[in-house]
C-alpha cells in the first residue's frame, strides 16, 4: 500500500509539472502579442482591451463604429468594459504557407 501512494505522488508530481509548463508557455505567448505562431510568422496587437465606460449601454455601443471590434462584455462586479478586438496586421514571410487563426479565434 506505501509502495501505490509513492507511485500516485509520482504521478501526481510529474503532472503538476507538465501543466505548470504548459501555463508558463501559454502565459509568455500571451505576453509576446500571441505570436510567433512560427518562425516565419508574427501577429501584433492584443486580442482583448479593457475600456473605461460609464455604463452597459455604452459598452454595448462600442462596436457599432469600430472595424476592428470583435464583441465586447459588461462585467458589473467591476464595471469594467473588455472589448475583443481583431489582430492588427501579420507579417508572413512570402516563402512560407502558414495558416492564420482567423480572426477571434481563443484558446
């Protein structure tokens, strides 16, 4: 019976590291403007912005005259207005094929 629980904190020890990894990879790319997808490819600009707004309403309006807009949601705990906006541009190299996330894709 020692011998199985040795055996389950291996394995348990062995995940907490795999996924800490995971997190901090995520984490960094997240941090680097989500890119680079590849070593040919880069995209620039941030996928979320939070806005300072007064209201739902307002934050609702948000997308109405902005191309680069996506959605956008009203979190009344904090009364904060998160807008999902689309990449800004990719820079590719022509030699390479590559295909994108389109456009408010998350994972």
């Amino acid at each position: 019976m020692e011998r199985l629980w040795k055996i389950i904190a291996g394995i348990m020890l062995v995940a907490l590291v795999f996924f800490g990894t995971m997190l901090a990879n995520v984490t960094s790319a997240l941090a680097d403007d989500m890119g680079p997808l590849s070593p040919d490819v880069f995209i620039r600009g941030r996928g979320l912005a939070v806005t300072d707004v007064y209201g739902p309403e307002e934050c609702s309006n948000l997308c109405e005259n902005d191309s680069e807009c996506i959605a956008v949601n009203w979190f009344r705990p904090t009364s904060t207005c998160t807008e999902l906006m689309a990449y800004f541009s990719a820079e590719v190299n022509p030699d390479y094929i590559s295909a994108l996330k389109p456009q408010g894709y998350s994972d």
